[in-house]
C-alpha cells in the first residue's frame, strides 16, 4: 500500500467536499445580490423551473473550473508530502499555497461566468433574459444554463494553466535524471 497515496486521497476528498459546499452555498448569496429582480429563495419555492436550471448551471460551471485548482492544490500536497527534506514550516506554506490556488481558481471562475452572462444578456436586447426566467421561460433557462456551462468548459485549460504556472515544483538538475 502506498501511504502518501492514501493521505493524498483523504486530503483531496476533504477539500472537494469543503469546497463543493462553500461554492454552492458562496455562489447562491453572491449571485442572489447580483442578479437583480430575482429573489431566487421566493422563485424555488414557487417551483420556478427556469430559475432552478440558471442557478443550478451556475454552481455547475463554478464546479467545473474550480475541479481544476483542487487538482492543482493536490499537486503542490503531492510534491511536499514525497520530498524527504520537508519541514513544519513546508506543511503550513504548502497548505496556503493550496487555499491560494482554490480561492483564485474561485475567483477566476466567478468573475468569467458573470463577466460572460452579462455581456450576452447585453448582447441580446430583443430578449429580457432575467424577466423571462423570473416569469419561468425554462426555455430562456435552458439557454443560458448551456451557455454559463459552456463558458465554464471553455475556461478550465486557461484556468489550469495559469494554476499550474503557480505550482512550486522542487528544482531538478540533469544529475538528479540520470
């Protein structure tokens, strides 16, 4: 049995649950003020379908890019837990280098989904998106449920690279290859 396997895999289960249930409950505040004219609370409760589909693309779309900061966090626990000359002090810098990467992969994510959704609102002026979902136009919810997740699909690779830039690999030489 390989043991830093075994505590990899705690660690990145914990963190992915922490983190699921601090985006979605994050995501369904921050988007509640932001998407004026919608009190997403009173519209559920009036099984309004259309705002359940654009809320539940969003927390999806928020998942999707943040996957990739875990795995890069994952990583930086990987490197730190296999190098044999790690100290107390490497464990609490690796440990903020991982809740760095989660908060800007978060950050990130957030900013390009609303980023993306308010231009395409604006770019539609024929269509009044947020009063046809309030007035629950699950057709209008479906659109832009496909669209926030498409956007979320488009940015995991530049989302992951520039996580990936930000990982503090240990140096190697050709001494140590060969």
């Amino acid at each position: 049995m390989d043991l830093i396997l075994l505590v990899i895999g705690i660690v990145q289960i914990f963190l992915s649950v922490l983190i699921a249930i601090t985006i979605v409950y994050a995501a369904s505040k921050i988007f509640r003020k932001l998407i004026v004219g919608i009190n997403e609370t009173d519209e559920l409760k009036k099984n309004n379908v259309a705002v359940a589909l654009l809320n539940a693309s969003i927390v999806l779309a928020l998942i999707l890019v943040v996957k990739k900061s875990i795995e890069s966090a994952i990583t930086i626990f990987g490197n730190t837990l296999r190098n044999p000359d790690t100290v107390l002090t490497s464990y609490l810098q690796t440990g903020l280098i991982m809740i760095g990467h989660i908060v800007l992969g978060g950050i990130i994510a957030f900013a390009a989904i609303f980023a993306a959704l308010q231009i395409f609102i604006k770019l539609t002026d024929d269509l009044d998106e947020l009063k046809e979902i309030k007035e629950n136009n699950t057709a209008v919810g479906i659109l832009l449920g496909i669209i926030i997740v498409s956007m979320a699909l488009l940015l995991q690779p530049g989302v992951d690279t520039i996580l990936n830039s930000l990982i503090p690999f240990p140096p190697v030489s050709l001494i140590d290859i060969g």
